[in-house]
C-alpha cells in the first residue's frame, strides 16, 4: 500500500487553519474594495510564450512547465534531444506552464480585453501561484498572492495609495511593527549609469540579493559579470549610505546632479511623500531603501517591499510600477502600477506574533444540544429559525450523552449552546449557555435571538 504524501513545497490546509487564512483574505479584500479595486480571477495556467522573458533569467529557471499531452516527444528532433539539453526541447514538450506571479497574467488580460475595460483599470486578484523554487521556511512552491494593480495611469497618486493601503491592511490584521521600504527603479539606474555599463538588469539582479547573500558576494558576481571595483566602489559608497530619508534625498540629489534617470527617480520618491501628506497621513513605517531592487525585470518606476519585524521571514509584501509591461503584448505606452501581499509569509508571521483573534477558530455561533428523540426533531424547528436570523447554527447530530455534546461544542469553540429537554420543549424556555462564562438562563427562543445578533 502506497504510503500518501505531498509534493514539497506544498501543504494542507485543515478547518483551523483555513479560518486563519480566510481572516488575512477577508481583512485585504475589504481593504481593496474600499479603494475601488474590482476582483477578476485569470487561470492557473497560461501559455508559456506568455510567462518566459518576463521575470528575468532566474525568474524564467523557476516557471512550471506543463508537458504536452500524449506522446509529447514525438515531433521533437532527434538532434535536440542528442545534446541532452532541457532548454533545447522546452517549447517543443511544453506549451503552457503554471502561473508564476498574479501580473503578468493581469497585462495579458487588460490587452486582450482592452475595448471592453475602463481606464485606469484597477483590480484586485487573490489566487496561488506557483515557483520551483527550493522550499525553507517562509518559501514554498505553491502560496497565495493578493494583488492590486491600476493600469492607465502614470499618476502618483497610486503610488500614495498603494502606501495607505499596505498602512491599513496590516492594522486590520493586527499587526504593528513593520517597515514600507520604498526605493525606484531610475535611482538604481542612476547608480548603473556610475559603473559606466549598459547592463543595468545584471546590476538589479546582483543589488537585490544583499539580504540574502552579504556585500562580498554581490560584489563577487558583479565582477564577474564584467563590473570594474571602481564603478562597483562608486556604487557601494551611494547603497551602503545612512541617514534620514531627507538626508538620503539630499545626498541622492547632489550624486546625481548629473544623471537624468537619478533625478527622476528621486523627484518621484518626494512626490509620493508629498501626496502622501495631502492625504493627512503620517511618513511613519516608511523607509527610504536605496538598496532595494526588487529583481523582477518588469519594474520601471517606484518599488515597495514590506518587512514584518523582529520575525524570522522575508518580505511580505512587494511591488511597483511598470511602464512596459503590457507593451510585450501588444498594448504600448501603457503604465500600471501594483503591490502584493503574499499570505502564506504572512500567516507563518501572524502565527508567530500571536495576531489572530480567537474568534475567527468559531465556526457557529450557536450549537444546539438535546436530550432524546423528540427534542431533537423539536431543536430542528429552533435551528430553522436561528438560521433565518443569520445566526450561524449547528444541531448535534445524534442523540447521545449531553456531556459528549457539549464536549464536541467546547473542542469546536462554539461560544452558545442551546440545551432542549421535555420541560423546555413544552414551556418554550430554553436553557441557553454562554460556554465561556459558564452562566446558563431560561430565555424564549426570540430573546436568544436578539442576544446573538447583538453579540455579531
């Protein structure tokens, strides 16, 4: 007998859990709709021609491949296969692949279905994606992302807006020490411009693996990607900078006096600071990041992660702008912008902060319990009622001892328990419990029903 299993990287999600996760879902949908993102859900799969090219050399390395169906070698040439190399074959044995992000998939559909969408378009989408990457904690080859994104619009504003949304999802979750890093894309190419290359992605690549592995090291592999130690020193000196964000502006706006890709980058930066204070809301939790690079080869303009801190994981949240992205498709001159929480990570860290609220392990509000045959087909009557009131009510299904009963109503965290006996059945006062208290009263079946849509 074959002994079940996952695939790595992957997981089950059982009832407790599953309520953790719909709270985290919940909480950024809501915040979503109340900046006027609309929900619209994309495949799982798209045709690889689709995804390949859009995330960069090590991004492409990651992608999912779906083999053909069928005999999925047979039109393949016999001297591709003799050289033994996968990247040879891959289109020949593999159309489609699994979706690696939420926006590359969000521009194939705003091309296809540009004569049918307003613009700027803004939409939410909570779906999973998957990686094949090397699972560790807090990385997982198949997680849930939840994306916004505005396309339509070269507007700041949704910059600013993106910064009060990441401000109010994590206060309705709960959590209270994080930092919003914030860097743009024509900063970092304004430090390339310093080395004297033309091969800014190799330098964007190199810079966003810091955290990961040390200055040396992104030192080590810019040599050998051709950078010279005084352009890699000229570069070091501007990244490894510390002060205030007004202090970071000011010594970014004099290294830069004359680079054009420098300016712009910082000039945006204080916009969004600006706006930001039109809205009346504070500069607290943001962190001018010059280091940050974010290594997707999409991103044109601003960039965010967001680090929860004191706790042993990643990033939880990232994104930007892209002015390019839907231009691959067909559709140029297009500019979006988008963030996205990434809700496994944050689970992990919610569950390690303590953050979630034990109410969301109840699944009914109310259990009801009975004491033989004919209480229990009258405690299906008191169901139906509950129910109508949108009272979320569960009848213990069998009839055995209360005790057993009630046990099942504690382990499932279920806050009230209707007890049905003879004498409640004929005087219509039922024995209402509050299982945290302990109290327990005669109440007539309306009067429980206000309690709990007052205690909702």
């Amino acid at each position: 007998m074959e002994k079940p299993s996952l695939p790595k990287g992957t997981r089950d999600f059982g009832p407790a859990q599953m309520a953790k996760r719909q709270f985290i879902f919940g909480n950024i949908k809501k915040v979503f709709q109340k900046y006027g993102f609309q929900p619209l859900e994309t495949p799982a799969m798209e045709n690889l021609t689709t995804l390949t090219g859009k995330y960069g050399e090590e991004g492409d390395q990651l992608l999912f491949k779906i083999l053909n169906s069928g005999d999925y070698l047979k039109d393949v040439e016999v001297s591709k296969l003799e050289t033994r190399s996968s990247k040879l074959v891959t289109f020949d044995i593999s159309e489609k692949g699994l979706r690696y992000d939420l926006t590359v998939p969000f521009a194939r559909y705003v091309v296809m279905n540009r004569h049918e969408i307003t613009f700027p378009f803004k939409r939410y989408q909570i779906q999973p994606v998957w990686r094949a990457d090397r699972p560790q904690k807090g990385r997982y080859r198949e997680f849930y992302q939840c994306d916004a994104d505005v396309v339509g619009t070269d507007s700041l504003i949704c910059e600013a807006d993106i910064v009060l949304m990441i401000k109010e999802v994590f206060q309705s979750l709960g959590i209270l020490d994080y930092t919003i890093k914030i860097n743009h894309r024509a900063i970092l190419s304004g430090l390339a411009e310093l080395t004297g290359t033309e091969n800014e992605s190799s330098l964007f690549i190199a810079i966003d693996k810091l955290d990961k592995i040390g200055e040396e090291k992104v030192k080590e592999e810019l040599r050998s990607r051709g950078f010279e130690d005084n352009g890699i020193d000229a570069v070091f000196h501007i990244l490894n900078f510390k002060g205030t964000t007004q202090q970071k502006i000011n010594f970014l706006t004099e290294r830069f006096s004359n680079s054009e890709k420098g300016k712009k980058g910082v000039a945006d930066f204080k916009e969004v600071l600006n706006l930001l204070q039109h809205y009346g809301a504070s500069h607290d939790k943001i962190e001018f990041d010059i280091s940050l690079a974010r290594g997707l080869s999409y991103y044109t303009g601003c960039i965010f992660e967001v680090k929860i801190n004191n706790v042993a994981i990643g990033s939880v949240s990232g994104g930007g702008r892209y002015d390019n992205l839907t231009g691959v498709f067909g559709l140029p001159d297009v500019s979006g912008v988008g963030i996205s929480f990434g809700v496994d990570r944050l689970y992990d860290a919610m569950e390690e902060l303590k953050c979630f609220p034990e109410e969301t392990q109840i699944s009914s509000k109310v259990m009801i319990a009975h004491l033989d045959e004919s209480n229990f087909n009258y405690s299906l009557g008191v169901a139906y009622q509950l129910r109508n009131n949108g009272i979320a009510t569960e009848v213990y299904p069998e009839v055995t001892k209360i005790k057993k009963q009630l046990d099942y109503a504690n382990k499932k965290m279920i806050p009230f328990v209707i007890v049905i006996g003879s004498d409640e059945q004929k005087s219509g006062l039922l024995s209402f419990k509050d299982m945290k208290k302990g109290e327990q009263q005669q109440i007539l079946i309306m009067d429980i029903i206000k309690l709990l849509v007052a205690s909702c």
